[in-house]
C-alpha cells in the first residue's frame, strides 16, 4: 500500500529536522541543485549584527531559511523589554526554544505559561492574549504560514 502511494508522488518526501541551532529542510532538487543546511549559533556574538537582520518596534528576526514553498520558516529573534496585547488573533502557528531570558503568556480565560531559557512553547493560529518579556529574550523559531500572513505582518 505505502509502496504504491510512494511511486505516485510527483517529488521525493521531504524530511524537517529542528534541533537546537540547526535547521534542516529539503525542497524538490533538481539534477544541479545542491542543498545544505543553514546554521546560527546561540553562542556566535555576530548573530544578531547581520545584513540580513530585520527590525519593528517589539523585537528583531533573522530568518535562517524556509521551505520551498516559503509556508515554513525559521530563524533567530530577539525581543526588548514590554508588554504586547495579541488583540487580533495570531496568524501562525509558531514553535518557539527560549535560548536567553524569560517571557509570559496570558491566554484570553487567564491561563498563564512562563518560559525562560531551556524551554520550548508552542502558540497555535488563532491565539490571543497578552505577551509580556522580561527583555532582552533571545529565541529560535519556526513558523508555518500557508497563508503567508506573517511575512506581510513582519513588514509593517
């Protein structure tokens, strides 16, 4: 049965691994097309000083990749001190490793989750509350946007 549905696919199956620092993902290869991993450190002091760093008013990301489709991404964040209120429900679904700093999350029935460094949270699509950081919090994420909503979030 797998073996049938595996011959049918029109591209080979794609494999995503997180862990840590390091972010793989493979997209549909041609014949000449060689992929490679991408790889940011927690412990490079020139992470956050790049080209390719973006800014708005809460916090500054570097993306370290996406799928080929660009409904994936992940990357390196870094927020300032303050409270954000999630008035309008989250557009993504995000997966978040605190590396630095501490941050808590109020949902809208009360229910708070504290995460500092070593932890791990996820923030499902559709999310509201409030978003509160000790500041400075550095973390790795990774988002899946099919509607490729946060991309046009991030820019305003």
């Amino acid at each position: 049965m797998y073996g049938t549905l595996i011959k049918t696919l029109k591209y080979p199956i794609c494999t995503l691994t997180l862990v840590g620092s390091l972010c793989v993902t493979a997209s549909p290869a041609t014949a000449q097309e060689v992929l490679h991993p991408t790889k940011i450190s927690g412990h490079d002091p020139g992470r956050q000083a790049t080209p390719d760093v973006h800014t708005n008013q809460s916090f500054n990301w570097r993306i370290m990749g996406h799928s080929a489709d660009k409904n994936f991404r992940a990357g390196l964040s870094w927020t300032k001190k303050g409270v954000t209120d999630v008035d309008e429900p989250d557009t993504v679904d995000e997966f978040l490793v605190i590396l630095k700093g501490r941050e808590k999350y109020t949902s809208l029935d009360g229910t708070v989750i504290e995460v500092g460094a070593g932890d791990a949270i996820f923030v499902p699509k559709g999310w509201r509350g409030k978003w509160e950081s000790d500041g400075p919090v550095e973390y790795f994420f990774s988002v899946y946007d099919p509607d490729k909503l946060y991309e046009e979030r991030s820019r305003q």
